[in-house]
C-alpha cells in the first residue's frame, strides 16, 4: 500500500477529524501519561487549526492539520526508503505539488528536525472544495517493498476505522484488555461517561481527565 492507495480510502475530512478524536480520547482513557500515547488530538493547535498526531515512540510519526482550508496529513517512517535522511531531503514528488494553501503546514518547524529538513515520507491534503484526498505524483524506489513510504502502516487505523480494529491494535500496543462497546460508544462521538471510563481504566475517573478532555474537544456527560 502507497499513500496513493490510502487517499483513496479515506473518508471526508470531517470524518476523519472525529475518527482521529476518538481514537485520541480512548487513549487517554487508556493511558493516563500522554507521554505514552500513541495518538493524540489538540483541537486548539492554533486560533484556526486543530491537530492529530501520532507518534510510534520508535521515531515514526504522523500530523494531520485540520484548517479553514481543509487538512493536510504528513508521514514520515524512518525505515522508509523514501526518507529525506536518504535523498538529503523529500522523495521527489512527495511535497513539490502541494497548493499554496498548505505551503505553511509543509514548512512548518514541528514538521521538521532540528536542521529544517523535512520529516516526511507520505503526504495527502484535501481542501473543502475538493471531491477527494490529492497526492503528488510519484515514482517510488524500484526495490520498494508493498509499503514503500510507509503509508499502510502509519495510517492503516485511518483506513480501517472499525471499532474493532482499534480494538486489536490497542491491545497489543498497551498489553492490556480494551473493551469492545467502550470502543464502539467513543467511536460514535457519543458524551464520555464515568461507565466508559471506568470500562477502560478502573484506576481513574472521568474528572481525572478534563485537561486531556479540554484539549482533544470531546463531549463528556
């Protein structure tokens, strides 16, 4: 899968801003320390934008930019062969037709290492007129393998948005049981309640959240 095949299968931003927050709040649910999470969501990143983000804790990672103009989705897996670290700078196509709109989101310092380069190895954007996700035109590597930019496997819980999928994932990642209908009732951007909560994690309740709560944007009861 290349970021050519995930454009195609995801959903409208608005979509894909609410699937992003709710993956972000169960995992707050789930892990109290942010600095252990995953993914995240800050819907005052600026005066006009709101950001997911996702980071694997190995050095890959992903933003999403949600703006008046649309969003803007960066990757960057550092075992890419595409990486900037092996060109000295973007894959060739991977940034070079980006509009005008989303020129800041590209040059953005959050969005680069220490150096300014780039951290980047996939990138998609949609802006509010647009009937579909956009992507540049590509020649990946020749010895490319079915991933070659990472794309499946950065957002492959953005392409399979199920309850479900999440489900697995999350037990995996954080080793600990997550419970289905829990899952399902955030994944429905229905208000968090002590109940789910508690489902997810008998050591907090829900006042232990309101910051993470605040942040990401989530309703609560």
């Amino acid at each position: 899968m290349t970021v050519h095949d995930v454009a195609r299968q995801l959903p409208e931003i608005a979509v894909l801003c609410e699937h992003s927050r709710s993956m972000a709040v169960l995992e707050a649910v789930i892990s109290p320390e942010w600095e252990n999470r995953y993914h995240s969501f800050d819907d005052h990143w600026s005066e006009t934008e709101a950001m997911a983000s996702m980071r694997s804790g190995s050095g890959d990672e992903y933003s999403i930019v949600f703006s008046p103009a649309g969003a803007y989705v960066r990757g960057f897996d550092h075992e890419s062969p595409m990486s900037p670290y092996a060109e000295g700078g973007p894959w060739p196509g991977v940034l070079d037709e980006v509009p005008d709109v989303f020129r800041p989101c590209v040059e953005e310092p959050a969005f680069s290492d220490e150096d300014g380069m780039s951290l980047v190895t996939a990138c998609m954007w949609r802006e509010t007129g647009d009937d579909g996700w956009r992507t540049g035109t590509i020649d990946f590597p020749d010895e490319a393998t079915e991933d070659p930019d990472g794309a499946g496997y950065l957002f492959h819980l953005l392409v399979d948005r199920s309850p479900e999928a999440f489900q697995r994932w999350a037990e995996d990642y954080y080793q600990v049981p997550v419970d289905l209908e829990a899952v399902r009732h955030v994944f429905s951007s229905r208000p968090l309640t002590e109940e789910v909560v508690r489902t997810l994690n008998s050591e907090i309740v829900l006042a232990d959240l309101s910051e993470d709560i605040a942040e990401i944007g989530y309703p609560t009861s």
